[in-house]
C-alpha cells in the first residue's frame, strides 16, 4: 500500500518540495501509526528542505516534525501501557516523516488530542510546546515572578512561549517586526511588546525595566544579539538559545558573566533520543494539557494549506509575515 507525501525532490527553493508517494511504513517496537490528518510547518523544515539540517542518523528524510490524526496501527502492549488506542486521536512529535499520510512516531512522543482541539490546532502543539518547556522551564527554569524576554514573539515558538510562561506567572517582554506582531502578541498576554525595526531592543528593554533587565532570555537569533542580550540579564540571568538565524559567531563581555553569574545555554531536540522526548511529553500532558483544555492557552493558527501546496507553506514560512503556526492539511486524494 501506499501513501502521498511531500518529498525534498532537490536540495534548493521551496518548488523542489514534490507531492510524491512511498510505501506505507510499519511500526516497530514501542512505536504506532498515525492516518495524519494535519502536519506542522516549521522553521528546521525550510533548514532541510535548502540542506542546512541534516537528517538524524535513522529518521525519515521526508520532512515535519509534528502531526495529529487517528492511530491505525502500533505495539500492542507498550499502547496499552501508555493508555492509547487503535482508533485514538493524538498528536506527535516526530524526528521526520511528518509531510505524510500516515507517519510512524515513538508512543512515548504521542498525547492525546486535548479536548476541544481539531486535529489542525492538535498537530500545532508538539515542536513548539515541547521546545518552549525544554529551554524555557527545564534549561532555564522559569519560576513565577520571574521575567522572560522571548525573541520573535510572533513566531510559532513565540506565541507558545508567551502563553506558557504567562500562564506559570512571568513578566513576559517580547519583540516583533511590526507593529501588528506587536499588538498580537500583547493580545497573547505579553506585558510589553518591542518592534525591535523601530527600537534597539535592548535599549528600550532597559527603559522599560527600569535598568534592571529580565531573569529569561529565549533567543532565535544568536551573532551579533548575544552581546546585547547578555547586558540585558539580571543578576543570576539565564539566555537560552534555540537557533542561530543571525549567525553561529558571538562576542560579548565575558566581564559581566563573571560578575552576574549569568548562564548561557541552549539546544536542538530534533536528535535527543526517544526517552528524553518522552519526559517533556509527560511534563507536557501533566502540566500543559491541563491549561490548553481549560482554554488557558490556545494554539494560534496563521495558514493552513493542503499538503500539494507545500511549497506555498515554505513561501510564507520564508517571508516572515506569519503570526503563529502554518499548518498542512491531509485531504481525500
């Protein structure tokens, strides 16, 4: 049997992403099948799909990272151990193979649909949920009264952050390119939103903090903001990089490391392995879920396309004038 995916014809633009068919894929030990009905679009997508982003050593070399459909198929035992179903609705993280029909994921990676979630809105969760509560509550343990700083607020791991870390009881400052982004992301619940193309951003952090600047900084940027970012820490201050989309090279005062004790850390989930994929999820299920079915935080969808409009996604994805997720749909052939 198989199934239409959207497969990277060539390294190259978004029109080398080709709708083409594979073979259905079998799960193995501790893993299921998912009939997907909704695929995520996200930035390590654009990253593979131009050659940036290698392939984990045993991932699918189709692209995506999280779905949401119906379980088809799966390890009889380790289903039942971890409370799942044949027939069951459930999200997954995924270390590829997500632009598919049907998709194979480690059970561990899977949760149920929260209740009062569409499958579109289900497979918006897992790579930002999972990432912001990695680096944002594991790495840089977040407490409430705290005060966080989230680079590119408008983006899918932005408006996740800015819920997540409102709804734990953080002081939220953001930045965005525009002064709609910015307004979105106060409707979020961000307290203060900086349109870092019209304002240095940590000037005007520091204006608004009174010269004390944040305990949290979530970055996307790394290059040349990491100076700036490490004179906006407090004291004992934690910066958190996820990606480096202004450069892998950064130089700033050592100096001020020492004297505030600062931290800085970060890191890519995409290759961890399955157990330590499995822990966010639980954290996740227990102390995420719960917020999301209370309608507390809620998954913020910019597009959806068909899957054969992949190429549409990545256009979009590339130009930036997104605000949250960009979602593929798994239509009738």
């Amino acid at each position: 049997m198989a199934m239409r995916v959207v497969e990277i014809s060539a390294f190259g633009p978004p029109s080398v992403l080709q709708l083409g068919q594979r073979p259905l894929p079998a799960p193995g030990a501790g893993e299921l099948l998912i009939r997907v009905s909704a695929s995520g679009v996200n930035r390590p997508d654009v990253l593979q799909r131009t050659g940036n982003y290698p392939v984990p050593p045993g991932a699918s070399d189709i692209p995506g990272l999280e779905v949401a459909g119906v379980i088809t198929d799966g390890d009889s035992l380790a289903l039942a151990q971890a409370g799942l179903a044949i027939g069951q609705r459930v999200c997954a993280l995924v270390a590829g193979g997500g632009y598919a029909e049907y998709c194979v994921a480690p059970i561990g990676q899977c949760l149920q649909v929260p209740a009062g979630l569409s499958d579109i809105e289900a497979a918006s969760l897992p790579e930002t949920f999972f990432t912001v509560w990695s680096n944002v509550f594991d790495r840089a343990r977040l407490q409430a009264g705290e005060s966080i700083l989230i680079q590119g607020g408008s983006s899918g791991i932005g408006v996740t952050a800015i819920q997540m870390a409102k709804a734990f009881g953080a002081q939220v400052f953001v930045t965005a390119g525009s002064t709609e982004k910015c307004q979105a992301c106060l409707a979020l619940g961000a307290d203060h939103a900086i349109n870092y193309r019209s304002h240095d951003f940590a000037q005007e952090l520091m204006r608004l903090t009174d010269n004390a600047g944040v305990d949290i900084i979530l970055d996307m940027v790394a290059g040349a903001y990491i100076a700036k970012e490490v004179q906006c820490l407090r004291e004992d201050g934690r910066l958190v990089m996820i990606a480096v989309q202004g450069g892998v090279k950064s130089e700033f005062n050592a100096g001020l490391v020492l004297r505030r004790r600062l931290t800085i850390t970060g890191s890519t989930l995409r290759p961890r392995p399955i157990a330590f994929k499995t822990a966010i999820a639980q954290a996740c299920r227990d102390r995420v879920w719960p917020l999301i079915e209370q309608g507390r935080i809620k998954p913020v969808i910019h597009s959806v396309f068909a899957a054969a409009d992949a190429a549409q996604a990545h256009e979009l994805m590339e130009s930036n004038q997104h605000i949250g997720k960009i979602m593929l749909t798994w239509g009738a052939a």
